[in-house]
C-alpha cells in the first residue's frame, strides 16, 4: 500500500515568506508527528497528533511554527516569517501501535 | 522522565567485523522498543522492533537487538558489517497507550572501513 507522502519535496523560499509543509499518512493511522532534521543531525520533535486529542506541541521550537491536522488524516506544518536557521528538512510520520513510519521529508531552504 | 540515550556518537569497524550499537531507555512501564537506520541522503527505515515475547527480536538486513530489562538496553547487533551498513542509527521508545508519544535517541553514526 502507499506510504507517507510529503509535498513539496524540496522548498526554497525567501527569509520573511510564509510556507506550508504537507503530510498525506498512511491511511487508517490515528497518530502523525512532525521533526526537523539540521544537516547531520538528529531528529528534534516538533509535533505530535494523536486521534482527537489536543496536539502535543512542546518541540515547537517559536511561535512562528503551526500545524494542524484536519479531518484525522492530512496534517499542514505552518513555518511564518522564515529564518535562515529554519532550513532544514522537515520529516513527518504516522504511527500504528507505536511504529513509525516515515515520509521521504521536504527539504526547506531559506537564503 | 522517559528517555533514550545513545552512548556512541559515531562508531567505526571494519567490515566483516561485528557490531553493537548501545541504546539505553527510560520508560515506566514495559516499552516498545525500536531501531531504525538512515542512510545518507535517505529516509528513515524500521530495522526492527519489540513489543512483548521474545527479547530477541530480528530484523532486516541481518540485524539483531536484544531487550534486557534488568538493563534497561535494547543494544543491536549484527556478526558482520557489510560497507553498505554504513548510516546513521537510530534507537526510540514508544509506549503501548496511544496518548505516549515515541521518542528517538540522538543516533549512532556508523563508519564501516574496508
């Protein structure tokens, strides 16, 4: 079956833009979370969704990060007024039983 | 709290050689337990995981983990590293009630010289 979708795959925006980040999970799964990855490094949480439940927000790293989730499916990571220090690649996953599974990421670039 | 700790920032082995890679968790109840590996310029691909049963799980591509409680480790394993192992690691903890959220450790970055 088809696996977790990301779109755009590569982004490249001006400092000051708006964008927005898409995740299509794999259907079916109630969970979905948010990372950036900085070159060479680890995953740092963002967000994590769970069913109906009010999102987990804590990795948010200013308030100029949003997202949302609509209809339990399709989630939107919102980046306002983009920095330099937000370029990055972006990964989602949704999760069934606690397993991950991973989208290829959108590769944002901020000059 | 829970946690992960990834002792190794970076390993190197030879290849042919053996590998273990240290993953330590803090969890209070039983966890799930996951590795995952990132080859460069790729993304993340479940190499195995645990739930329940068996502490010895095995996954793809050879490798092997094992969950030992009194530890607190899930530490992976594999008898002989290939060059195409090299990539980056990564160990998590999940919960088995949907409101956890699964947390990764910082990765072990594996070098494999021919």
């Amino acid at each position: 079956g088809a696996g977790v979708s990301q779109s755009p795959s590569n982004k490249v925006t001006e400092k000051g833009k708006d964008v927005e980040l898409r995740c299509d999970p794999i259907s079916g799964h109630t969970a979905l979370y948010w990372y950036r990855q900085s070159l060479g490094q680890g995953l740092e949480f963002l967000i994590y969704f769970q069913g109906n439940s009010a999102p987990d927000k804590s990795g948010l790293p200013s308030d100029r990060f949003s997202a949302e989730r609509t209809g339990g499916s399709v989630s939107t990571l919102t980046i306002q007024r983009t920095q330099q220090e937000d370029s990055a690649v972006y990964l989602c996953a949704s999760s069934f039983e606690s397993t991950q599974y991973f989208g290829p990421g959108t590769r944002l670039t901020v000059l | 709290a829970q946690s992960v700790t990834q002792p190794d920032i970076h390993i190197t082995v030879s290849e042919g050689a053996s590998l273990e890679l240290r993953c330590n968790y803090s969890y209070g109840a039983t966890p799930y337990l996951f590795w995952y590996v990132q080859s460069p310029g790729q993304g993340l691909q479940l190499l195995l995981k645990y739930f329940s049963g068996d502490t010895l799980v095995q996954g793809i591509k050879g490798f092997e983990a094992e969950f030992k409680r009194s530890q607190s480790s899930f530490n992976l394993r594999k008898p002989s590293v290939h060059w195409s192992d090299a990539a980056e690691y990564f160990c998590a903890v999940g919960g088995n009630t949907g409101g956890f959220k699964t947390i990764f450790g910082a990765g072990t970055r594996l070098f494999v010289k021919a």
